[in-house]
C-alpha cells in the first residue's frame, strides 16, 4: 500500500477553525494518511500563531513564498509518501475519502487522480446561483462528468498526484496560482498538461468516490465576487496558454463546458424564462460567461505586450 501524504496550506490566523476542523476530518479516514503537513506562508506571527494551535504530530512548514503555489510546492519537497494529496484549509474529507483516492493508482499508468467537491453553503445557496457555476467557489460544477473517467486535471482542493510525478515534472507554476486573495487559478491545469506531456500513456482520473466538502462563506455567495472570479477564470486560462502549454488539449475541458452552456444549460433555462429562478441564473451564466472570455483577451492581449 503506497503511502500518502495530505498537505494542507493556510494564509491567515482568521481560518484556524477551518484548519482544525480539516485537520480532525483527516485524522478520522478509514485509511489514515502517512502525515499531514500544514503549510504557511513566510510570516513569523502567522508561524508562531499555529505553532501553539496545532496538533503536534501534525508537520507544519514555512513556505519559501507567498501564494498557493508556493506553498503546494514547499509541502510536496518536506512530504515523504509515495501519493501527495492535496485538500483546501476550508474543507472537510469525507471518511473514506484517502481509502477511494488511492485506489486509483492500482492502475500503473495513473499519475494523478481526485474527485467530487460538494459545496457547503452558508446560509444557503442563493436562488440566482446555479450549479454550472459551482466552480467559482471551488466545487465540482454541473457539466463535469458523473462517472469515473479520464480527465485533463484535477480541482485543486481535492486532487493527488504520484510523488515522482514532480520529480519528472518539476512544480506548480506561482505564476498562475492564487496569491492570498488575488483569485487566480489553474496552477493544477498548468501541471497536469505538462505532466500529461512529459509522461507517456499518463492518464488523470476523476472519481466521484472520492469526496470533499467545500464551505462556501456569505462573501462568496454575491455577485461581486462572481464576476470578480470569473474574469480571472479567463485570465488564468491565458497565462496557462503563456506559459507553454498550447497543446491542442490545452484547454479542451473549457471547450467541453462551453458546448454544454450552449446546449443544455441556457436551454432549459430558456424554456423557463418567465420563473424568476431560471431567468436570474440565465442571466447570471451569460454574465460569467462574458466576464470569463473579456478577463481571457485581456491576459492574451497582455501576454503579447510582454
């Protein structure tokens, strides 16, 4: 049995009951991880705060930057199992959670799987929020395949990789991934492809299994904030293309997703236009939409100024 490593990282002391209550949920899996490493961004107060809050036989590590790249990267060069698992500071696992995950790597050619992200919502989902757009808060989204299969990458608060995939590899790109609150995104689209493309017959794996929970806090649940993450949805998308990745399945999982806007969701929305629910989410997915594509041209445009 390959022994797995689960890395959770954190920005601020504001999210230590998500941090323990993530950790707690890992220290009750039905397969209990090799370790469980906290990482933390480079501040002495931020490292001596959890340092008095923390489990002691959980590992914490300072990264050697700022971001969630920096510290996904830090975790994977201290982590010593054969799996590296990765699980968001304000999410919970599932109890069986590492059981189903490393199941996956039974096959030889998997070098990276993960699974569904079932959101949480505080206070409830608003009515004007639909499920195709679950994933601006980090959750598994309406569109994504409902069985086992073969996918481009994984999402990043619930997915794993094998430990000598970075060895072959190298790391998470920091320019493409999440820095504090600035939201940027596909730091594990920009590795998966170029994992993909480095190893040959590798394969991704989506298990619907394998589970998390996501809390989604009121300030997400606005539309501030959705059109905030959906132009930098699109502008990640440019720096993925920027940064060497303009294989043509570089962003086929996009193109996947558009076609079933287009063909299903706005649709069925449509049909229902006079309910108050199917007209505020059509609208609400034509502006993500838009908002998506306008932050991807801005990106490509400033790609070529540089």
């Amino acid at each position: 049995m390959k022994r797995v490593s689960v890395i959770v990282s954190t920005y601020s002391t504001d999210r230590l009951s998500y941090v323990l209550s993530c950790i707690a949920s890992l220290k009750k899996q039905s397969l209990l991880p090799h370790e469980v490493i906290l990482v933390l961004d480079p501040d002495e107060d931020l490292v001596k705060f959890y340092k008095s809050h923390i489990p002691e036989d959980v590992r914490i590590i300072i990264s050697d930057g700022y971001g969630l790249s920096n510290a996904r990267n830090a975790g994977v060069k201290a982590s010593r199992g054969e799996i590296i698992a990765f699980i968001d500071d304000d999410a919970v696992a599932d109890r069986d959670w590492l059981k189903n995950l490393v199941k996956n790597y039974d096959d030889p050619y998997v070098i990276g799987a993960g699974g569904l992200i079932k959101p949480v919502w505080k206070g409830g989902r608003p009515s004007w929020f639909p499920e195709e757009l679950d994933w601006i808060v980090g959750c598994s989204y309406k569109g994504l395949p409902e069985c086992r299969c073969i996918v481009r990458n994984p999402i990043g608060c619930n997915m794993s990789f094998l430990r000598d995939v970075f060895e072959k590899v190298g790391y998470f790109n920091a320019e493409v991934g999440r820095i504090g609150k600035k939201l940027l995104a596909s730091e594990e689209t920009d590795f998966s492809l170029r994992a993909l493309r480095k190893i040959p017959d590798s394969k991704i794996i989506h298990d619907p299994s394998v589970i998390v929970y996501h809390r989604v806090p009121r300030g997400r649940a606005n539309l501030r904030y959705l059109m905030r993450r959906s132009f930098y949805e699109g502008y990640s998308k440019a720096l993925i293309v920027k940064y060497g990745s303009k294989q043509s399945c570089s962003l086929s999982t996009e193109n996947r997703y558009l076609k079933y806007l287009l063909r299903d969701a706005l649709p069925s929305r449509l049909i229902r236009f006079f309910e108050f629910k199917s007209l505020s989410q059509l609208l609400t997915l034509l502006l993500s939409t838009f908002l998506v594509f306008i932050g991807y041209i801005y990106g490509r445009t400033i790609s070529r100024v540089q």
